[in-house]
C-alpha cells in the first residue's frame, strides 16, 4: 500500500509592498558602503562654512526611510527583522570585496588594481565600525520612530525625522570612535563635521521621503 501523500504546504503571502522594500533595503545597505567611498561636497553656510559628508548618507537616509515606512505599516517588530536581515548583504558583500581584492588576481591587461583596492579595500576595524553603528542606529531609529507614535500614527513627518536625527547622531559617534580611536586623527573635528552634515541632509530628505514611501507602499498593495 502506498504512502499517504501528505497535503501540499500552504504558500507563504508577504505584502507586495514589503516585498518590494525588502529587496530594495538589502541592495541600499550594500551600496552604502561603496557610496562611501566619494566625500561630498554640500557647500558652504552660512555661520558653518564648507561642509562635506561621505556620500554613503543618501543610501543610509534612505534605509532609515524604508525602516521608518515599514514600522509604521506593518509594526516595530517587522522593521526590526527588516534591519537584521540587512546584516546578510552587509556580510556577504565585505567577504566578497575582500576575495576579489585580495585573493582574485587581475588580468594582465588591466591596470587599476591598486586604485580598485584603495577606493573599496576597507580594513577589518572599518567593517567592524560599519556593522556595530548600522545595526544600532537603524534599530535605534525604528524605536525612536515606534515610541513617538503614541498609537494614533500623526505627525509622520515629525517622527520620522526626530528618529532620524538622532539614529545619525549615534551611528557617526559610534563609527568614527571604533575607526579612528587611537590613530591620532582630530576624531571630535571629525564627528562634529560629519554630524552637522548628516542632520542638514535628513532634515531636506526624509521629512517628504517618508510620506512618498508610505504612499507607495498602500499604492502597491491596494492593487
């Protein structure tokens, strides 16, 4: 007598919207990092002067976005899963990065190896440095962003940037300090700097990101 086939499992249905942002917030904490590579320049301002900030910001503002989005949608704890899982790309994109730098040998023909190295080779402290501060601030933002709600979900705007400014706060403090700590470098010139910077852009960007993505996301799942 032949086994009883056992019932087929039920699919797993995720929104779409989440869907979406998931892949979207694996590729952005990537690019983060290799955006970092360039300092920008945001001008010079009045009563602050020249202000420059490592360009991985508009990817990292983003995320803090997409996590904000999808804490108030789908809960605090779907956006804490969100940026755990985000250590996944971060991880296998550093050990890749380290075999194709180190261990994969150039072609013959190509001749920009030392400058490939230099622009994308950070060293273990770095990474380290990366890790620590992403998973803090991005979980600090999501519950900086959750608190604020109060359970009636007004002032989007508000909560999203007070929960950003402050998960800024925390990830230059924690990066620069694990980076640089005991090199020499002007590391409190350097946080102030790359603070001031940093708060400037998430007052312009996420104020009006997170009311675009929240739209898009009930757009998406309305459908």
């Amino acid at each position: 007598m032949a086994p009883a086939s056992s019932p087929p499992s039920s699919p797993v249905l995720i929104p779409r919207s989440l869907f979406v942002y998931a892949l979207l917030y694996g590729g952005l904490c990537v690019l983060a990092g290799v955006l970092g590579t360039k300092i920008a320049s945001l001008g010079t301002w009045p009563l602050l002067g020249p202000l420059a900030v490592e360009s991985g910001i508009f990817a990292f503002l983003m995320l803090v976005v997409i996590s904000s989005a999808v804490a108030e949608l789908f809960g605090r704890d779907m956006a804490n899963r969100l940026v755990r899982f985000g250590f996944v790309p971060l991880i296998v994109s550093m050990i890749l990065l380290v075999v194709v730098i180190r261990l994969v040998p150039p072609a013959p023909f190509w001749t920009d190896q030392d400058a490939f190295a230099r622009l994308l080779g950070q060293g273990a402290r770095m990474q380290f440095a990366g890790l620590i501060s992403y998973g803090t601030s991005q979980t600090l933002n999501v519950a900086v962003f959750s608190r604020l709600a109060g359970g009636d979900g007004r002032l989007l705007w508000l909560r999203a940037w007070v929960a950003s400014l402050l998960s800024q706060v925390v990830d230059t403090l924690i990066f620069i300090t694990i980076s640089f700590a005991g090199t020499g470098l002007p590391i409190v010139e350097i946080m102030t700097g790359q603070i001031v910077s940093k708060l400037i852009l998430s007052t312009i960007m996420v104020p009006p990101l997170i009311y675009v993505f929240v739209a898009l996301a009930r757009r998406l799942d309305a459908k």
